[in-house]
C-alpha cells in the first residue's frame, strides 16, 4: 500500500498542496486583518474626532456639565471602555468613569508616550501613531486606545472664559479606548473558515488526485504487474488489455509483442529440444543396430550369392537379404530422423507401395488361406510420400489383419479412393496446450485409437473432468457428468488450474462460455461442449478449406477388437500378442502418417472384422 | 608374401564385420588379416605390404581420419576404404579428402563389398600403370575440365550459371569398373544426398557400382539419352554423358568435400 506509484503521488501533492494552502491562508489572514484593524482604527479615530467636536460647543461655553453628560453618554456604549479628555497638564478633566476625573496621568506612561518621548512634545501626529492596541490581561480581550489631541483655535482663546490663551498649541487631548471583542471574534471566525475550507479543498484535491491517478496510471500500472507476474510464472500467451494510447498503453502493446516472440521462440525451443534428445535416442539405437545388421546383411548376401541353382533356398534368402536391406533403411530414417530430417517424399502412386507391401507378406497370406481383394480407384493421383516408410504401414497393418484373421482363413480388402474432405471431423489434434503451455493431451483415455484432450471443469464447485475427442469437429467427447446448458461452469487446466474460457469471445451458436486452447504452430482452437452444442472452430485448418486426400481402407475378415481396448491400440509397447509383439507397429504407422500430415482411424466389430481407414493428403498445384 | 595373391588389411571393433569380410573377401581369393583397433592395424601395415585396408571410421583408441595422418606421417601408401556408419557419411566424405580412396556405409551386402573392393584393386592398378608409364601415350586419358569439381575419384559436378548442377562419372571410375552393362538411375524429384549413392551402374563382371553423389539436392531433369545408350558415358564422360541435373540444397557447405579436377 505504502509503496505503491499512487499513494507516493498523492502523498506528496497533498504535502505541497498543505504548504501551499497554509502559505496562502497565512498571508490572505495578515492582509485581512490588516485591512480589518486600519478600517477599525479609522472608524475609532473618526468616533474619537465626533465625540471631540461634539464637546466643542459645550466647552466654548465653558458649560462643564455638558460636556460632562457628553462624556458619560459616549462611554455608556458597549464597546467603549474608556473615554476622557485630559488637560494639558495630563490631569483628566472629563471621564466616562468619574472616579478618575481629577487623576494626573503620568507624562511617561504608554499612552502618552508617543508624545512625551522627547522632552519638547510633539503637537502633530498620524493615525497609527495615536492608536495602540494592548491587553489588560493576557488573558483578556483586546483594546484600542485612541488619543486625539485637542488643539487651540481661535475660538478657543476668543472664547468669553478666556481659558486658553493664544499661544498654547494643544490644549488637551481625548483619550478614547474601546475593546476590540467584536472585532476578533470576526477576524476569527474568517479564519475558522478559512482553514476549514483550505482542509476541504486539499482533501477535494486530493480526492481528485487520487480518482484520476487510478484511472491513469494505478490501473494501466496493476494489468502491466499481473501480466509480468503471469508471464513470470510462465504464461507466455497471456496479454495485456489495451491499456489506450499513452506511455503505458506503448508499453503494454510493446509487452503484449514481447511475450508473444518469446512464447513462439520457446515452443521453437521445446520443439527442437524434444527432438533433439528423441534424435540422441534414435542415432544411438540406429548406431548399436548397424553393426548386428551389417553381420546379417553381409551373410544372407554372401549365401544369397551361393545358393544360385537352389530355387527355393534362394527365393526364400531373397526375402532375407530384402528384408534386411529394408531394415538398413529404417536404421537410415532413425539416423535421418536424429539429423532432424524429413521423410524422403518422392511422388509415388500408392497403389505400387501397397502392392510391394502385399508381396513381402504374400507368402504368410497365402499360407493362413487369406483371399486379398483389391478395390483400387482407377487414375489416382500420385502422392508426395516416402515410400518406404509407407510401405512399412501397409505391411504392418497387414501382418496385424492375417493375425485377427488367424489360421482358418477370411479375406483382406484394400479399397482405395480419391476424396475431397473438410477438415470438419478429419484433422487430428494432435497436440494441445494450456495457455501455461502444459501439455493437455492425454494418452490414457483415448478416443477411437487416439490420446484425447483432457480437461478439468468446475459446475457449482464439483470438480470433473472432461476427454475433448482429439478429431476436430467429430466430438466423441467423454464426461464423467453431463453437461447441460445455462450451468455454469468453470473450465481449467488439469495441470495448473488455469482458466482455459476465452473471456472475448462465446458460443456462436448457444451463448455459452467457450474454452480456447493452444495448438502449438497451428494457432489457436475455441469450441463449445455443452452436450447439444458441441460447436468447435480451428481457424488455422478452416483457412486451409477442404483437401484432397487419398482414402486407403483395410478391411478383415478377423476377429475384432474388443472396445475396451480399442483405444490403446495406438500406444507404444501396447500389445495383445504377448511375446510375439513388440506393441510398436501401430505406435510406428502412428508415426509415419503424422510425418506425412496423415490420419488413421479405426472401426471395429468383435468377430466380425476390423477396418483401418487412412488418409493422406494429396498436394495441391 | 606370395605375389600372386591379394592382400586386404581390415580393421574394426566389431568381430562379426571382420568375420564376414574375411568370409566374403576370402571367397574373392583376398587374404585377409584383421585388426581390432587402429594401433594394431598401423603396427601390422607398416610390417607387412598389403594391397587394400578396409578401415572402420569410428575405432575405440583412434577414428580413421587419426589413422589416415599416421599412414601419411611415414608416407605408407597403403590405399584405405573406410566403412563408416549411415550417421557418419558425412565424414566419409571428409575421409576421401584425407586421403582415403573410397568408403563403404555401413550395414553392407556382399556384394556392395565386393564391388568395393574390386574398385579399391582396380584403382591401386590403374594409379600404378599411370605412374609407371607417364610417357606412354597409349593409354588414353579423358581430362576433366578444370571448372569441373570431384568428391574423390568417383563422380564430379559442374555448378552452372543459373545455379543448377550438373552431375557425372569421373573417367577414372568407368575405367576402373570395367565395361558398362547397365545404369541404374533415380527417378525424377528424388531428393539426393552428398555422399549416397545416386546411381548404380552394372559392370562387365556382374558387380554393381554406386555413383556416390558429389552434391546433395533434388533431381530436375536426367539423361533421357543414357535409358537408349548408356555407353555414352563411357565415351564422353564429362560431356554427353552426364547423368542429372540438380538443384543443390547446401552448395556452399558441401562443395568444400570436393576437389578441383585437374587429371
């Protein structure tokens, strides 16, 4: 709290903004009362000269007890304390108060003074000079004090009393002294006001401040903390809102560009990590295998080469040294795969790769009774596909359907076919990300042969979880609850707990929370799964349109597969032949086909047959 | 040692390789001594004069390259075929810069053995007639063009001005495999790779001889002429009898394997 951006700004604007204040208060509060006490010294200076001139006729006259009840009058208002008029004598001939009439007033004394400071006193004197304000007490209110000499004047020394004479200058002087109660009370009570609203206007400042801070810089400054903390903990995807155009809306932007390199450089580096340490593997196992193979190779062509005039010891050594020779050249694809290297595609028509893959394993068809139908499609068109990787998939799924078939014989038919699909329930998914970039696929609950993706939703607080079918558009989606519309429902990784809804966008066709998932390389794929809608949308794959494929279907008349296990058919080391497999054939044709951006599925009916249905793609242009 | 017979060196760690070699060879009349390792195999070539050494690239006390400077060091003119690995071709071909006359990837049928080291005899031999009769202007010779470029004594290319690659056999391989029967091409777009083979050709004898590639790329346009005459080679074979044109993939990094033809 203490340390944050706003609070220091506010914090030190309210202290200038006090300084200021305090500044200008105390000096409009000088200037006031300034202008307040030269106002009053004004009016007690002309009160002062009313009362005087108003005892002049009296005093002409000599008629002492007017001027008298003058006097007494005057001093009976409120304000005043004391009114007298001493002589020059400093004796007081005339006071509000008669016990002091008669008194004589020290020369010395504060109120004289200003006159009597020299020995010859002064006969004119301003304002200021005459007023003086002063306490009786500390504790009690203030007086002024106003002397106002009485000076000599023709009809003073002209007067029948003959009082004065002619020379005198000063005759005597009017002492008027009034409390200035009334007068602080004003000054302060404007100063209450002053200070209070002073207090009011900072803390309105302040209150404005802090408004318009949050608005501009508290807010922008927190989503810029929270995608740093997000990024930090590895969400590489995460972006910041726009935050407007200012310094801090650049930033963001700048953020936003920064976190998306930095998330394509490290799938580019996990990527290539995978395949590093997979290529390690692979040229190590490829290494140890060259050398048993090149004992077997050399060998079976050694005794291929003698055995010309032995039919069919050399028929049957052909196959070997065939065989072995197709070995070396997987043992060349592990290397070409450890050195990162594509398939070697070349145009082929599948229908010679198939039909090679028929002739290695003619001898075993023939010899389990098992007819072979072929249904090829008249001209189709040639693919771009390694065709020795290729035909390692015909011969394994071969070699899998004459095991389903088994010894009492049935029947293989391979169809082929020319077809124009929509990726709509064709495109496997093959790899799904959080947007943590933990992986979301899940190789133990397959749908139909393949890994699915596996979520974890939350309805009303009851966690579950939920299997996406990885066939884009097909959703063959497993829950363990069902999911009806209008709940609410939290969607999230099951690695993370990270919320997996994409907040700007819903359901296009029910309205409701749609999840966003990350397919590393090809952009990003939103869907529905509520049970009736089950919309789902991959813009990388619907940009591409529909594509041409080449079907090749693989039907036998075999024993089935159980649906408990169909679906971990495609895992490595999976095998229903017990010592005979090694559960790496399908994992393998797995492999192939993801190489030449292909799919296969799987139909199967316990004690009727199995269908394998491939599809690869045909290049366009 | 007996005049009339071959005398093949082979060393490798893996006994079951010397095995075969002895067996294969050894029907093909060599006399075969083997070597586990690089220092025993050195020991035995500098005793004894043999006629071929066929040489694992990866040894357990040294690799071929170490084995190829040891023999140049005291100037032994044993002729070396390395056996290398699929992983390692690569270094094969950077084997022939160190010396060696011709390599054999690994794992290998008895016949790709025999025809290598038919090649390996017949190139000891014809390097042998040449030295020994300079002079003679009998023995016709068809120079390589200078601008051409070789990857041992086997295949050359010629980079030309659009970029694309001329591909062929070097006459010294043709005169070395005898009499052409058959060439064995690639089809079109195949993708070839500096150092595999890129072609076969069937020789007089029935041995079957791999064109090594002198660059890697991908085939654009092959010999139409070659399918009807495949002789051709044999009487222009820097010219007429090319065999593909490529587009390289790796030019720059690769052409540094090749040497400049100057024969």
């Amino acid at each position: 709290m203490f340390n944050k951006i706003s609070f220091k700004l506010i914090l030190a604007i309210a202290v200038v903004a006090t300084l200021v204040f305090t500044g200008f208060a105390i000096l409009t509060f000088r200037t006031q009362s300034n202008l307040v006490m030269n106002q009053v010294k004004n009016f007690v200076n002309t009160q002062s000269e009313t009362i005087k001139n108003s005892t002049k006729v009296a005093m002409l006259s000599n008629n002492r007890e007017v001027t008298h009840e003058i006097i007494r009058t005057v001093g009976k208002q409120a304000c005043v304390k004391q009114v007298r008029i001493l002589n020059k004598e400093g004796k007081v001939m005339y006071a509000a108060d008669s016990s002091q009439i008669g008194m004589i007033l020290d020369k010395k004394a504060e109120a004289c003074y200003s006159c009597h400071e020299s020995d010859q006193p002064l006969e004119k004197l301003s304002i200021s000079k005459r007023v003086r304000i002063y306490r009786l007490h500390p504790d009690s209110t203030r007086i002024m004090g106003v002397i106002n000499p009485i000076y000599n004047e023709p009809s003073c020394w002209q007067a029948d009393c003959h009082a004065h004479p002619k020379s005198q200058k000063v005759l005597g002087v009017l002492d008027l002294t009034v409390c200035l109660r009334y007068v602080d009370q004003e000054i302060s009570t404007v100063t209450r006001e002053m200070i209070v609203l002073a207090i009011l206007a900072i803390l309105l400042l302040a209150i404005i401040l802090w408004l318009l801070i949050k608005k501009f810089v508290d807010r922008p400054v927190q989503k810029l903390l929270t995608a740093t903390r997000e990024v930090a903990s590895g969400n590489l995807i995460y972006t910041i809102p726009d935050l407007g155009n200012d310094e801090l809306g650049i930033l963001a932007r700048s953020f936003n560009k920064m976190t998306r390199k930095l998330a394509e450089a490290r799938q580019q580096l996990f990527q290539s990590d995978k395949m590093a340490s997979l290529g390690r593997l692979a040229a190590g196992v490829a290494h140890e295998i060259n050398n048993p193979l090149t004992g077997i190779l050399t060998y079976a062509s050694f005794l291929l080469k003698r055995t010309k005039n032995q039919h069919e010891l050399h028929s049957d050594l052909e196959v070997i040294v065939r065989e072995t020779m197709r070995s070396r050249e997987i043992v060349k694809g592990l290397l070409d795969f450890a050195r990162q290297s594509i398939p070697k595609k070349v145009h082929s028509d599948i229908h010679e790769v198939i039909d090679r893959a028929l002739k290695v394993s003619e001898n075993q068809l023939a010899l389990n009774q098992i007819q072979i139908e072929r249904n090829y499609a008249p001209r189709l068109p040639t693919i771009y596909i390694d065709p020795n990787q290729m035909q390692q998939v015909f011969t394994n799924l071969l070699v899998n359907a004459q095991q389903a078939i088994g010894p009492n014989g049935g029947k293989i038919s391979i169809k082929t076919a020319h077809v124009r699909l929509s990726p709509y329930g064709k495109v496997q998914i093959k790899q799904a990300l959080c947007p943590k970039g933990h992986d979301l696929m899940d190789a133990q609950m397959r749908i139909d042969g393949l890994p699915s993706i596996k979520l974890k939703i939350k309805i009303n607080g009851k966690e579950s979880f939920v299997y996406l079918d990885p066939i884009y558009g097909r959703n063959h989606c497993r829950s363990e609850i069902p999911l009806k519309n209008n709940t609410p429902i939290e969607i999230l990784c099951p690695k993370c707990d990270i919320s997996l809804i994409d907040k700007d966008e819903e359901c296009p066709k029910c309205g409701m929370p749609i999840y966003l998932l990350e397919i590393p390389g090809k952009g990003q794929l939103r869907g529905c799964f509520t049970d009736d809608c089950q919309w789902q949308h991959w813009d990388y794959i619907e940009k591409q349109g529909p594509r041409d494929y080449i079907e090749i279907k693989i039907s036998d008349t075999g024993c089935g597969i159980p649906p408990e296990i169909v679906d971990k058919i495609f895992d490595p080391f999976f095998t229903t032949k017990g010592q005979q497999g090694t559960g790496l054939g399908l994992a393998v044709i797995w492999g192939i086909l993801e190489n030449h951006e292909g799919m296969i599925s799987v139909e199967s009916e316990l004690g009727k047959g199995t269908t394998f249905t491939i599809h690869l793609p045909v290049k366009r242009g | 040692m007996d005049k009339s017979k071959k005398y093949l060196l082979a060393i490798d760690d893996e006994p079951v390789i010397l095995e075969a070699i002895k067996r294969v060879a050894g029907s093909e009349g060599w006399e075969v001594a083997t070597a586990a390792d690089a220092t025993q195999g050195f020991n035995l070539a500098t005793k004894n004069a043999y006629d071929l050494c066929l040489c694992d690239i990866k040894l357990p006390d040294m690799d071929g390259f170490q084995f190829l400077e040891k023999l140049n060091e005291i100037h032994n003119p044993l002729p070396v075929i390395m056996i290398t690995g699929c992983a390692t071709v690569e270094n094969a071909v950077k084997s022939l810069d160190f010396g060696a006359i011709d390599y054999l990837p690994k794992p290998f049928t008895a016949d790709e053995l025999l025809s290598s080291l038919y090649r390996g005899f017949r190139y000891v031999e014809a390097t042998k007639k040449t030295q020994n009769a300079k002079s003679n202007t009998n023995s016709l010779i068809v120079p390589c063009p200078s601008q051409y470029k070789s990857l041992g004594y086997a295949s050359w290319c010629f980079v030309d001005r659009d970029g694309s690659v001329k591909i062929g056999v070097s006459f010294l391989f043709l005169k070395i495999i005898g009499a052409i029967i058959k060439i064995n091409l690639l089809p079109l777009e195949s993708e070839i790779k500096q150092g595999f083979s890129c072609a076969e050709i069937e020789a007089e004898n029935g041995l079957i001889h791999p064109v090594i590639t002198p660059l890697s790329g991908q085939i654009i346009r092959i010999n139409d002429q070659l399918t009807s005459d495949p002789l051709i080679v044999e009487k222009d074979p820097y010219f007429q009898g090319w065999l593909y044109i490529i587009v390289p993939q790796n030019l720059n990094y690769e052409i540094n394997h090749l040497m400049v033809c100057n024969q």
